[in-house]
C-alpha cells in the first residue's frame, strides 16, 4: 500500500483528529468500495452500483472549481494520514451563500471516534472563511439517531420535517432538515 502524501494544508481543513483533502486519482479503489457498499446505500439514496469508468470520470471532474460544479467532496484523513471517510458539500449556492452537507465514516470500528464530528467543524470552517457561506444543511432521516446526533454536536439544528419522505421496504419514512448557520 502506497503511503500517504504529507502535504500542507490551511488551517480551515483541518481540525481535531483530521484533515480534509482533496480527491487524488489514487482514490479511486477506495471510493469503488464505499461507493458500492449496499449498506450505506440506504443513507445516500444509491440505487445502482458505480463502476470504476464512472468514478474515474467523477474524479476528473473534481478537479473543477465548486463554483463550476456545485459540489465538492473531501476525503478525511486521520492524523496517520489514513482515509477514513468522506464528507460532501453539495447544491451549492453562491448567491444564496448555502450547501448541503453529507458525510460518511465508512469503517465501522472507525465510528464514534470523534472524526465525523471534527470533519464536520472543519468543513464548516472552510465553507465560512473560504467560500463566505452563511449556512450548511443537511437531510436526515428522522430514526438515524447517530446521525442527528453528530450534527447536532457539529451545531447544527432541527429546522422541519418532510413527512413519509423516504421510501424504504417497510415502508415511509420522515426526513429532517438540519440547519447551521455560520458565524465567525
């Protein structure tokens, strides 16, 4: 396994136990396998599987400016470089000064860590200082308690519901909205 690149990064990417750094075209294994993993389907609203063509377009594409394409993905690296998970900013807008933000630790015995948490502090820094955001939000589903909880922690707070919003096999299911506003 090829070691990590140590490289300097701002101090807006980084907080806590983590880094956020951009997408290497190194990554591409390591998102065919989170990204085809049946069991976080459920919380990213997947459907089909990606292949290895798809993704390696997906990463050239991240090589575009968040202005362009509206999203932007990070991986997090913990303090041994290693990645642990990714986290999103997506449907950007600038003129609204708002995205929203998804997140994913994808090792189990890697969760309740604190590295969602200081992801999330870190992109929240990062979407105030650097992109001049006023508010990150997030889509929920109203019994994944892990996840309110870790925006919550991250300061986010409830701000509605969707009612039967997610279609699941046993049935619907309510959505949150939470809801950061960001100050300095």
């Amino acid at each position: 396994m090829e070691k990590p690149r140590q490289t300097k990064m701002s101090d807006e990417l980084t907080y806590g136990k983590i880094i956020l750094r951009a997408l290497e075209p190194e990554d591409i294994e390591l998102l065919y396998s989170w990204e085809n993993n049946l069991e976080i389907w459920t919380v990213s609203n997947t459907k089909t599987p990606f292949s290895k063509y798809i993704l390696a377009q997906y990463l050239k594409e991240s090589a575009k400016d968040i202005y362009e394409v509206k999203q932007l993905r990070l991986i997090i690296q913990n303090k041994d470089l290693q990645a642990v998970g990714a986290v999103d900013l997506f449907d950007f807008e600038p003129y609204h000064l708002r995205a929203g933000v998804g997140i994913m630790i994808h090792n189990i015995n890697e969760r309740k860590k604190g590295y969602a948490t200081d992801a999330l502090m870190a992109l929240s820094n990062y979407a105030l200082n650097i992109l001049g955001l006023k508010q990150l939000y997030a889509h929920i589903a109203a019994d994944n308690l892990p996840s309110i909880q870790l925006f919550e922690k991250a300061g986010f707070k409830k701000a509605g519901i969707k009612k039967d919003w997610l279609k699941t096999m046993n049935g619907w299911k309510d959505e949150l909205i939470c809801q950061k506003i960001l100050t300095s």
